[in-house]
C-alpha cells in the first residue's frame, strides 16, 4: 500500500479538513479490522468514506461485493486507479454523500442484508448512526472507526458523563463490541486523539421493544435537551408539546421518580417511558 501522503502528491492532492478527512496508512491495521469484523465471501458491503482505499481493498478481497460510497470527487479517479492496481473488480464506487444516499436501492431485489463498515469523519458520525438505525431492517452489522470520543457516546452506560442520547438509541436496539483501539500515528495527517473500532450487531427484535420508535426517539431527545434538569422538567416543552404537570404525570404513571435526569435511566426505562407517552397520546385521542 503506498503512504497517504505519497499517493496525494503524486494526484496533486491535499486533504480537506472541512470533511475530516484523516487517511489510515497502516495495511496491517486495516487488514486487521476486516479479519477481525468475520466479513466472508458471501457477504456484501456497504464501505461510508472509502478515501483512498485503505479499507477498501482489504475489504473486497474478503468479501463477494462492496459499494464503496466517497464524497469528495476528487478521489474518485485516485480510488479507481487503486483498485485496478490490485486487481479488485468487485467493488462499485458511488460517488455521493452517504447522508443523503438512498440505502434501500442497494439492496433492490435482494435478500440478504449488507455490512456497514467505514472510517468515519466524527462530523457526521451522529448523522450517519441515526440513519443506520433508522435502516437497519436491511442491515445485519455495522462495523465502524470512531475518534474516540464519539465511540465513548456510543457504549457508555447510564451515570456517566458520555451517556447521551445516542447510547440510548443504539443500546436500544444493537449489540456493542469493541474492535480495536487505532492510535492517531497511524493515520495521515495525524489526528488530535486515538480512534476505536466498534461492531454493532442489530437485533431482530429489542428485548424491550417501543410501540412507536419516533415517537420513543422524541422523548430520548426531549429528555437530554436539558440533561442538567429534572426529567419533569425537560420532558416538558416543545418537542413533546407537554408541560410540567403532564410530564410529572407521565413520569409517575411509567414508575419513574420525576426527579430523576435523564442520565440515570437505561435504555429499557427510557422505551417503558416512551411507550407510557404512546399510552397517554392514544388514551388523550379517544376520550
């Protein structure tokens, strides 16, 4: 594999900071990642960010098919070059935000669902859980680089300080397993912070499953709108439309003391909460 910065040299390229563009240059750290993900030749990928490839080859090798998705069009010709020079013919570059890809056509006509994996630029890592979520009907795995922080967000349990919103969601309805941890060197140009690799595996069914996952996703960001306040008061207001009395009402019918912050509740709180929400909406409807 030629260095990051070699290969941008050689196209008269730079790396963008505004799509936080950090370039793995360690081979055996991404042929690391793809043995350890358990990819086989009957999977198909779906690789967000495929930069210049580092992942990318790897991945294919190892796989039957990846549509490997990448923003900047300036690397579109770099990464065709690169696949050619190491024989790589499965591979479908999609030159596109990830964000605003339709996911669904991928797997048009199809069975079986695809593998997510990527090294994420952490301006997006939010967004693009979210969607995956949000999709995962036709997706078994995801198995995704984070900076640190950010996979922090993602495995942290209640009562911590990186306990958010987002742990919520994905506890909700994944399983989490620590990968591998990647230090900054070993990207071009070096990060501020290390990165962690993290495989998330959707379940066919929560173990505690929402009547209504909008409706739940709303009152998990309702509730750490204001983290630093009583869940009575940051239930209440403009993203649930109820007010203080409602939300303390709310809260006493799901058994769960109205004092308590957000931080404090697990993942099967938070859908016993939500779903006591759709109880209350439907029961407000019918009278």
């Amino acid at each position: 594999m030629t260095s990051p910065g070699t290969l941008l040299s050689a196209w008269n390229l730079r790396p963008q900071k505004k799509m936080g563009q950090n370039f793995l240059s360690d081979p055996s750290t991404a042929e690391m990642i793809i043995a350890r993900s358990g990819i086989d030749s009957m999977d198909t990928l779906l690789e967000v960010g495929a930069g210049l490839g580092a992942l990318t080859v790897p991945a294919a090798r190892a796989s039957k098919k990846v549509y490997a998705v990448e923003k900047d069009q300036r690397l579109i010709d770099l990464l065709k070059t690169e696949l050619l020079v190491y024989n790589v013919s499965n591979t479908v570059l999609i030159n596109s935000d990830i964000l605003r890809l339709d996911l669904r056509k991928l797997v048009e006509g199809g069975t079986e669902k695809i593998i997510v994996i990527g090294n994420l630029p952490y301006n997006i890592s939010s967004m693009l859980l979210v969607r995956l979520i949000e999709n995962r009907d036709i997706i078994s795995r995801a198995v995704l680089m984070f900076q640190k922080e950010m996979a922090k967000r993602i495995y942290a349990g209640p009562n911590c300080k990186d306990y958010s919103r987002l742990s919520v969601m994905v506890q909700y309805c994944a399983d989490i397993k620590k990968i591998a941890t990647v230090k900054a060197p070993l990207f071009f140009p070096k990060p501020k912070v290390d990165s962690e690799v993290i495989e998330l595996t959707f379940k066919t069914e929560p173990q505690y499953k929402a009547y209504d996952e909008q409706l739940f996703f709303r009152v998990i960001k309702a509730a750490f709108s204001k983290r630093r306040k009583t869940l009575k008061n940051s239930l209440s207001g403009n993203i649930l439309n109820i007010d203080a009395k409602k939300s303390f009402s709310l809260l006493n019918q799901a058994g769960i003391d109205p004092v308590r912050r957000a931080e404090s509740l697990t993942a099967p709180e938070f859908v016993k909460l939500g779903n006591q929400y759709w109880t209350q909406l439907h029961t407000d409807k019918h009278r």
